[in-house]
C-alpha cells in the first residue's frame, strides 16, 4: 500500500455551501489511504470556506472572482500528489472511486487521465426537472464509455506529469475549459471515461437558468469546433445535434397549419418525430427507469434542453461569423497559468 501514490483531491469552490459539506464527507469516507484534500475557494459569499475548514482540510482563496479554471490551477501549484484528483464542490464520490481511478490510471500506461460519471439520482432532491437531468447526464455519459475527446473535470483524475505537459487550464475560459483542456490532452494522451468510477451530482434544479447555462455552453463551443470541424468524441454526437435542431425547426413549422390546413401538422409532427428518434436510446432508458408518466415530462423538459442547444449553436455560428475576437477566443497563447492564492 505505501508504494501507491499520493493523491491530491483539488476541490474549487464557488459558493457550494450547500453541498460541500456532503462532498468533502465523501472524499474522508474514501477506501484510498493516500490523499490530500485541497479547497480552492474562489471568493464566496456563502459559509462554503468555513465549512470547508471546519472539515479539517487545505482552504485556499483564489484572492479575486476568477473562474473554475484558474482555481483548479491554484490548486495544483500547491499540491504534492503525483496524481491530481479534480473534484467540483456539488459532487459526492462514491467510497471507492479515488481507489478505481487509481487502479485505471496504473493498469494503463497510455491513459493520461481517468473521468467519472454521475449516478442517475441528484445529490439532493429538489425538483423533477433536476430529476430530469441527472437521468440525461447518466445515460449520456455510461454510453459515452470509453476512450473520449471531452475532460468531464468534476470527477477526473489525471497523473500531474500530464497536467505539467498538457498546461494548465485556460484562466481565460469560465465555461468551456474542460472541452478546451480535453481536446489538448486527448492529443497526446487516452482521455478515459468510466462508469466504474461514480460520484452523486447536484444539478440546477430550476428549468430556465439551466437552459441558458445549455445555451451559452453551446455558442461558446462554436469557434473551437470551427477550428477542428468536427465534434468531441464523447456524448456530443451528430445524431443529436441533429435532434436539438430537428426541435427549433419544430416551432417555426406550428405555423404552416395556418398557412395549408390540418395537413400542416404533418411537418411540426415529424420534426418532433425526428428529435426524439435521434436519441430514442435515452427515451427508453427513461421510461424502462421511471415510468411512462414521467417520461412525458422528461421528454417536454428535453425539448426545452434541444431548443436551447440549437439556438445558442446558431447563434454562436453568426456570432463566429461576425466577430474576429470570438473566433480566436481558443487562440491565444499567453493566457495565465493561475492567479496567486490569498491565505
């Protein structure tokens, strides 16, 4: 046991006081013996810090506001381990997770980091459209399985000689640095997706701000995937941008029965149709799991979800298509490795 190696948990932390009590829990429960536990609290306004400390941890301040990315970084620059075990404040890891991370990481000397998935159940029981999305998050991600493009950093696990060849995070990117930080290491290392390594997620539990953070996650994805032409390899698949826009082409078609009669509902219905036939295999897994009823309004809910896919993809393209600025926001070299921590 003395020969594993040291892990270095990093947890940043944004005003999670809600939930990082149950997510530092989890990490002391953990069945790995060699772990160091480091909070980077980037300058909350809730009791999140002072629980951390309270739990006897490494408590950090970013010193300013500076986003997920430039926290992780603080984090490693003051962490031991030899590997870095990414960890957000709103996920609970099951006790023998950091262990199967492990156990992944040394059995294969190509793969340069190991990512969890969520159970299909939030972390705390709010709302049937957080129950909505904690079944769509499982299902796209145990499908996914495998050798991947796209970092899910909220349960990742990566050797730290592969976070100092890869670089730090993008400090510069607030929301888009996992997708940024996993195409730069799946090109020179496995990028590993595991459904043996879990953690419990809590969600946004209200439907409209979770529709904007979907929308403007996909117009930021715009210019990196502009430069590469083509998706991550992962559960962004083609078919289902081809659902997300078959639903916005849904709503401008409810007015061709105006224009032509009842046979107009041909159209907006087969769109419809179409939206759910590019990912049936999730609608199945929903209704095996949880029943016809609640099926219906986690097909309503994922409607909502596509709509705000597909609009914030086309906006994103006229947004690339008219600013030079957006178009290099994946380009610049000389983004900052990590702001310096404030005790």
């Amino acid at each position: 046991m003395d020969s594993l190696p040291l892990v270095s948990v990093i947890v940043p932390n944004y005003n999670y006081g809600r939930t990082i009590g149950l997510c530092l829990d989890s990490v002391r429960r953990q069945t790995y013996p060699h772990l160091e536990v480091i909070v980077v609290d980037d300058c909350s306004t809730d009791d999140s810090a002072h629980i951390a400390r309270e739990a006897g941890v490494t408590v950090l301040s970013t010193g300013t506001n500076s986003g997920v990315a430039a926290t992780r970084n603080v984090g490693v620059r003051h962490s031991n381990g030899e590997v870095l075990l990414f960890l957000d404040s709103d996920v609970a890891l099951a006790p023998d997770a950091v262990e199967k991370a492990v156990t992944r990481l040394l059995a294969e000397p190509n793969a340069g980091a190991v990512c969890g998935i969520y159970e299909p159940v939030p972390l705390i029981r709010d709302s049937m459209v957080e129950e909505c999305r904690s079944l769509q998050a499982y299902y796209w991600r145990e499908t996914a399985e495998g050798t991947v493009t796209f970092l899910f950093p909220s349960i990742c696990a990566m050797w730290r000689r592969v976070y100092d060849d890869v670089g730090p995070f993008d400090a510069r990117l607030r929301q888009t640095e996992e997708v940024d930080y996993g195409l730069r290491l799946s090109a020179r290392y496995d990028l590993i997706l595991t459904s043996a390594v879990r953690g419990t997620h809590d969600d946004d539990h209200e439907l409209l701000p979770l529709a904007r953070k979907i929308f403007t996650r996909a117009r930021l994805r715009i210019p990196l995937y502009a430069r590469r032409r083509k998706f991550a390899k992962g559960f962004e698949t083609a078919s289902r941008a081809w659902g997300s826009l078959a639903a916005l082409l849904a709503l401008p078609a409810l007015l061709l029965p105006l224009l032509v009669g009842p046979v107009g509902w041909l159209l907006p219905a087969g769109l419809l149709a179409l939206s759910l036939g590019c990912d049936l295999g999730m609608y199945r897994y929903v209704r095996a799991a949880r029943g016809t009823g609640f099926l219906l309004f986690f097909v309503a809910v994922q409607f909502v979800f596509n709509l705000a896919v597909a609009s914030g993809v086309v906006t994103g393209v006229l947004h690339w298509l008219l600013s030079g600025r957006f178009r290099a926001l994946y380009d610049r070299e000389d983004a900052p490795v990590a702001v310096l921590p404030a005790h």
